[in-house]
C-alpha cells in the first residue's frame, strides 16, 4: 500500500505541474498521477505556446502596456459576462507575476513571432512551446522531489462529506491522501459524453460525431463526472468549449495549433450551400478565432469553407496543410464541393456590398459592408483578384467548459460550501471565468494561476491535517 502523501495531484499538464510544484515549495511531500505515457506527459499543454499577461508597462518580451481593466474588458466582452469577476480579477492580477516563478522552474520566453495573432502587447510566448514548458516542469519537479507515476489512471475518488479520502485508480490500487489537487482536464475526448451534450440535427445525426479533438486523447472527464454525481456544484455548459474551425483534414487527436486556419477574418466564411452564415470581421483575431469552431459546429454537417483571394495572401500565417487554389470561383467551387451558382452569387453579392476605406489589419479599420446580412465589420475587401484559395474547416474542440464550482482558494464546492481539502485548477474549473469564448492564451492563465493558489491551497490544508492529529495526540 502506497503511504499516505501530503498532497495528491491527478493530472500531469500546466495547472497540475504548477499545483505540484507549488505544495512541494511548501514543504509537502507530493505525488502526480498522470493517466498518459511519459511520451505524451502533459495533456493539452505541450500543444500551446503563451500565455496572457497583465502589464503596466513593457515587460521583457511583452510591448507596450496591457493593464488590469483591458484585461478584464477583453475577458468580459468574450464571455458576454459569462464570467465570475472575483475569480477572472484574481487571474487577470497574479498574471502580472507569475513569468518570474516559471523562468525559476526553467521555463524561457521569446517574443511574438509574425503572423501570430498580433499577441506581442499582451502574451507572453513559451520558447520552444507548450512541450518545453512542461519537459521544465516536469524537471523541476523531479529535482524538488515530487513523485510522478504515468500511466495511472484514476477511476474514481473517495469522499467523506465533501473532504478527499482517497483516489481509486484503474488498477484497483488506492491511494489516501492529506489533501488532493484535481486537475485532469475536461471531458473533450469523451466522444459519447460530446453527443449526449450537442444531440442531433435534423436528419438524425449526431453533431458531434464530426467534431475533432485538437488536444489530447486521455481527457475523457471521468473524475468530473464522478465528482457531479457525487454532489460537487456544476458550472458551465456541456456544449461551451474552446472551439477553433481547423483544418477538416486534421487527425482525430493531438492536431494542436498547426490545425487552425488563420485566414477567417480576411475572406469569407460559406456553408456547405455556398452561404455566409456570421460576420468574418467583428473583432481582432485573437479576440474571435475561438469563436469559430461553434459556429461551424451549428452548420448543416458542421463543415464550412474559407474563401480568400490573392490580396489576402502574407497576411496570415500559413497554415500546415495547403488548401484548394483555382483562376475562377468555379474552379474553386469544384475543388471544394460546393454549388458553383451559389458561391458566386454569395461572392458578387458581397462585393457590391464592399465599402471600402483604409485597409489596415492591425485596427479595427474602415472597410466594411452596407445592406448586407450578416455584415462584415471591418476588413471587408471584395474577392476579386485570382489565385482564389478555399480551406475546409470542422470544429477542433480545444477543451470543454463545463467544471466544477470553485472559490478564490481553488476548493471545491459541495452545496455551495467548500471542500476542507479537495481542490481544482486548469480546465476542471475553468468554467468559473470562461462561461463561453475564449481569448487567445488565457486558458494557460487560468491553469498557472489556479495552479499555484490550489498547490498552495492543499499543502495548507495537508499541514493543517497534521497539526489536528499532533494536537489530537
């Protein structure tokens, strides 16, 4: 029988890798379950590449200044208020600070290389990814002591009133803890758990069964669902998620960023009828490529097609697979299977309707569309200048949003009080301040930030354990 630990973290990405490291800094002994194999150690994680951060002023590789209010306008305007303050304002604060810690536990950073969603005033980008933050992590962690065991996958935990007992693990093992961190991700690769949400459509279909999983295969939700049917408080809805329309020609698993077609916002957007179906330019890229993968789920076989034109061409980073290219919207229309009237009609129709100012894509600029529904905002340019170019895009779903109800501390609620000493951080909870959207890195906020507060939040709990029982004697 495995001795009792101080802390026990279920989960090997970010927030669990931040959990560990933090508790063991405090002095408790710390053991990580990660379900994965070392080579595929990391979860979600090892497929980012920055993070959001606060700033006041320029900061190493972050330009200009990105304060508190920005932050949460940006947060709030995305979630269209779907967001507990309290919780999003402590995110947004501690991640002024946390690049410091990260560069002590051997995570370096670079600035913002062109083309990536014009991130430099507000992100913070990892050199070498998501992969080398956690391989530093996962080093750091070994130096300070931290026990890890991959391939364990925890089935189920045991409770007493809302108070970590035990973890059961797949095995038949059991493993009793002070005080636990759960940080094993949403339910995103559960693929009968994403129809129950999402349903069918009209024909009888499930909607899901086209939706791709731009991250890793080992999140299937069992402990959330073991935690909700055991009466933890629910946040979030089963069919919000952090959404991109990727490339329909991704793998089903791990496709990560390289999957995402950044053209969306400087062209138009068509269903498989050939028709528009939201406006393409109603807010900066970072803001709004999240918002996509929804979208194009809602679509008739949950497919759509980005159409640009040469003009377009430099001014996206170029995606991993090369889409259709063609001389005429017919030719293109073909490539793609799409009805070849239609598309051209959805074409003239929009180029009439262009008006067009000062084309810029660093602001919100002056081109736009009149008498046209949807609209598009801002960047409209007609497609008129051949090569034309077309990606087919399905719904990646990143991770999902429905979790667990946490507090300031990161416990976890049962009928609105909190556990004595079981904790969550990462996607788990992220649903506390991502209620719908999404804004480029901030999930990586949410995991480092909620991370650190919940390793502190257990190994407090797991000393104040062991003071009872001293005092107990």
């Amino acid at each position: 029988m495995t001795p009792m630990v101080d802390v026990l973290v279920i989960g090997g990405g970010n927030a669990a890798l931040c959990a560990a490291l933090v508790a063991r800094e405090a002095g408790a002994s710390v053991l990580l379950l990660e379900a994965a194999p070392r080579e595929w150690r990391g979860g979600n994680s090892m497929h980012t590449r920055n993070l959001r951060c606060m700033h006041d002023a320029p900061q190493d590789v972050l330009t200009q200044a990105y304060a508190e209010e920005e932050f949460w306008q940006d947060l709030k305007k995305v979630t269209a208020g779907k967001t507990d303050e309290a919780l999003a304002r402590r995110v947004i604060r501690e991640s002024s600070s946390v690049r410091g810690w990260m560069r002590r536990h051997g995570v370096h950073f670079q600035p913002s290389l062109s083309g990536t969603l014009h991130l430099s005033r507000s992100n913070a980008f990892f050199m070498g990814g998501g992969k080398a933050l956690v391989n530093a992590y996962y080093r750091s962690a070994q130096s300070l002591g931290v026990q890890v065991r991959y391939e364990t996958p925890v089935s189920g935990v045991e409770l007493e009133a809302g108070r970590f007992v035990a973890a059961r693990l797949e095995s038949g093992a059991r493993i009793e803890a002070r005080a636990c961190v759960l940080a094993s991700g949403g339910f995103e690769s559960n693929r009968d758990w994403l129809r129950e949400a999402w349903g069918r459509d009209e024909r009888g279909a499930c909607l899901a069964d086209n939706f791709l999983i731009r991250g890793t295969r080992f999140n299937q939700g069992v402990l959330l669902k073991d935690l909700l049917a055991q009466g933890a408080d629910a946040v979030g809805d089963a069919t919000q998620a952090h959404m991109v329309a990727i490339d329909a020609r991704a793998p089903l698993y791990d496709g990560g960023i390289v999957t995402r077609v950044d053209c969306v916002s400087l062209g138009l957007m068509v269903n498989r009828d050939g028709e528009r179906f939201y406006d393409e330019g109603e807010d900066f890229w970072p803001k709004r490529y999240a918002i996509w993968g929804r979208l194009v789920a809602l679509q008739a076989g949950q497919v759509a097609h980005s159409i640009i034109d040469a003009k377009a061409l430099g001014r996206f980073m170029p995606p991993v697979f090369r889409g259709a290219k063609a001389d005429t919207l017919a030719d293109l229309a073909r490539q793609l299977g799409l009805p070849e009237a239609a598309l051209r009609k959805t074409v003239a129709d929009y180029n009439a309707a262009c008006r067009v100012g000062h084309f810029d894509h660093e602001v919100l600029d002056d081109c736009h569309t009149e008498g046209l529904t949807p609209a598009k905002t801002h960047w409209a340019l007609p497609i008129d200048t051949p090569p034309f170019h077309g990606y087919t895009l399905r719904p990646g779903v990143t991770f999902t949003y429905l979790g667990l109800k946490v507090d300031v501390r990161a416990a976890v609620h049962f009928g609105g009080a909190p556990s004595a000493n079981l904790f969550a951080a990462g996607e788990v909870m992220a649903g506390n301040v991502l209620g719908q959207g999404y804004t480029a890195g901030v999930g990586m906020t949410i995991g480092t930030v909620f991370g650190r507060i919940a390793g502190a939040s257990a190994a407090a709990a797991a000393a104040s354990m062991t003071e009872d029982r001293r005092a107990a004697a």
